[in-house]
C-alpha cells in the first residue's frame, strides 16, 4: 500500500504504473476523499478542544452559567459521537 503522501507527490507516475498494470483508479477521487478526511479531523479535534476548554471552566462558574456550560459540553459530546 502506498502512501498518501506519496501518493500526492507522485501522481502522475503512480496513474502511469496503474495504467501499465491494467489497475483502473481514480486517483483525484481519492485525494478529494482524503482532503474531507483531513478537514473532519481537524473539525472533530476543535470541538474536543471546545469540549475540553468547556470542561475545565465549569467548576469556576456558578448558577445559571454553569448550567449553559455543563449542557454545551453534553452537547458538543453528542456530536462527536
């Protein structure tokens, strides 16, 4: 298995070595894939910063605020699953 990395760098070969080997690929599907993948797990790393920051703050905050905060992080843990 090649790397991704590789992969991108290298396109142009690798689609010529698939094409000599018969080995149908659609190579700028995959790297549009992998871009979406990059991008989700940047955005799942920023709500878990989010959530963590949340986290660290509730037992400074009273009353009311605490409550939003306490329901902001069950909620940001709802979307991350």
């Amino acid at each position: 298995m090649l790397d991704i990395e590789y992969i991108q760098a290298n396109i142009k070969g690798i689609e010529e070595a698939a094409k000599n080997k018969n080995f149908p690929i659609d190579l700028p599907k995959l790297l549009e894939v992998n871009e979406q993948r990059r991008d989700l797990i940047h955005k799942v790393d920023q709500l878990r910063t989010e959530r963590n920051t949340i986290s660290k703050n509730i037992p400074k905050l009273q009353g009311e605020e605490k409550q939003n905060a306490i329901q902001q992080g069950k909620d940001l843990r709802v979307q991350l699953g």
